[in-house]
C-alpha cells in the first residue's frame, strides 16, 4: 500500500454517511417474480420492457434516441440485507459477492444494457431486459463502446461459464419469498 | 404504448420513495478537484489509484483478483443538485442529462471499468480511473465483456467526438466551487 502517493484516511464510516436516491421512473417487463427471469441480458435477447419515466425528468431523456443501446442502473427491489459470500447461478460454489452479480449486495445497485427500440413521451421501448417488472429506475446512461467496452484478459471464476448464463434463469435464491 | 402487454401505473412517486446506500469505501486517486481529472477511463490510461474497502465488507471481496477489469459504481460527491439539460464535455450544445455521462445528475450515480492490478487485504490497486480523489465506492461488479459489451449500431450526438475523451479535461463546470 503506497501510502507516500495517498494518504488512505478512513474519514466516512459506514454509518455516518448515508446517500439517498429517488427513483426517476419505472421498469416494466414480463418477469413477475425472480423465478423464471434471466440473469444476464444474453438470456433476455429479444425480451421486450417498457421504462415509464416520471413527468419531472421527461426532459433529461432529449437527445437519447440516437442511441442504440443504454445502460440501466436500477434498484434491486425485491432484495433485503445482504451476503458477503453468494451462490451464483452458474455454480454451487460460494464466491465474494463483489466477484459476482448477485443482487443480494451490501448496496442492491443493478446495471443492465438494453437495446433502446424508441422513446415517446415519458416512454422507453426497450429489448433485451434482465429485469424483474416493477424495478424502480434511478440512472440511465449512453452506451459508448470506447468507454465500456474492454478487452479483459481474466474472468475469474467465471471463465468458461458464460454460456451458462444464457440458458440459465434464476430461481428464488435471491427473493425474500424464498 | 402497448398497455394490454403491461400495465403503466405510476404506482411510485418520486417522493413516496427514498432509496437509501451506504457507501462501502472510498476511491483514492491522484485527482484532487474536478478541474483537470480525465472525463473519461480512455483519458485517464495507467493513472493509478487506490480503493480502500471499509473492513466490514473485505470479506465480499473474495474471487475478485481472478478478473482484469472490475466496474466501480459511485457517487459523485461534489455534486451538489442537477439539470435535466447540461453541455458535456465534448461539445458545447446541450443535451439531456440521461443521454450524456455528466456527474451532475438527478442520482448523482457514476460507473467506471478500471483495471485491477491488485487486491492486498481491504485495498484495491486500479489502473485507468478517472475519478475524483475521496469518492464513495458504492459497488463493485466483475467485468464480464460477454455480459457488458455490446455491438453498438448508433451513438447519437457522441458519433465522431469519441476522440475528444481521450484528451479533454474537466473543467469545473459541473463542481459546487465553480
């Protein structure tokens, strides 16, 4: 640890500091319950929702349908308290949740890029959705391949996986009605 | 709108529901004001930092050096209020906030793929960020290109100017001390 470079100075404990969201709109799509819903958005090709952006932030979406796809960050609704070591779907083995996408995190953030199909109003068409209906929306971003895309070398325990997370769906590990 | 497939209710308003996070830790990196740090990871290449992971949650942390790349999710702390309208870096017309990547947001919400180089206890050595000194870690997520990159038809107004991110440098424009 280069403390020359950077004083590394714990000034914020957890409890101290509190950050608060208000959801911009709402996520629509056909998955009902985690049961059944695809956990990656390969699993999700074709998967049509709809975003139900609230009347105050109408605005904010001007210039966005130039943009093929965007990226959705999201609350995970349906999810309470958390774990540091999870299941993933593609394996039985326990893994550091950072290392996963569980949505059972110490903060319940989701982000997912779908394709945008159209915005009238306050209503974005969208495909390819991983996402459970009712999810309340707090971002959306363009999608810029030179600033998310990268050539990563190492996927970890992933690796060798990712197939499985197109045919995989989630079951009710993660809901709170498990 | 195809309302017989969903349902729009707009069953939550923006102040029926607060969406509360705790940060768990704090970036580290050479950029100490807004003036002069990378809008973007491409400008910001072999810039190193530190992320220190407050100790209750280094256990989540497990598995994570297996990957090259990790996605950083944060709050952007000198944010202070939002526009639905802003001019970004790139150019100097303006454009909704939700079709740009500008921190002043109505969730104030930022994300990053940084290189990871090490993990050695609760601190993270990262390559390529582009973020301020002292920001709130919110999450971290593997990079997983299967499920995060996407072939990109259109960028809408980004088309051409992706360049520009390379080079540019913030201004303070989007500071509480500008």
């Amino acid at each position: 640890m280069n403390t020359k470079r950077y004083r590394i100075v714990n000034y914020m404990t957890v409890d101290e500091k509190i950050i608060q969201y208000r959801p911009i709109g709402i996520i629509h799509t056909p998955f009902k319950e985690p049961k059944g819903t695809p956990i990656q958005p390969q699993g999700a090709v074709g998967i049509k929702g709809q975003i139900e952006i609230f009347d105050e932030f109408v605005e904010g979406l001007t210039d966005l349908k130039g943009f093929s796809h965007i990226i959705l960050l999201y609350h995970f609704h349906q999810c309470q308290g958390f774990a540091l070591k999870v299941k993933p779907w593609a394996e039985n083995v326990e893994r550091g949740v950072f290392a996963t996408r569980a949505p059972k995190r110490p903060n319940p953030l989701g982000i997912s890029v779908v394709r945008l199909v159209s915005v009238s109003g306050r209503i974005l068409e969208v495909e390819d959705v991983d996402i459970l209906d009712g999810t309340p929306l707090l971002d959306i971003k363009p999608y810029i391949p030179t600033v998310d895309c990268r050539q990563a070398e190492r996927i970890g325990w992933v690796s060798g996986k990712t197939e499985k997370f197109s045919n995989v769906r989630a079951d009710n590990r993660f809901s709170n009605k498990s």
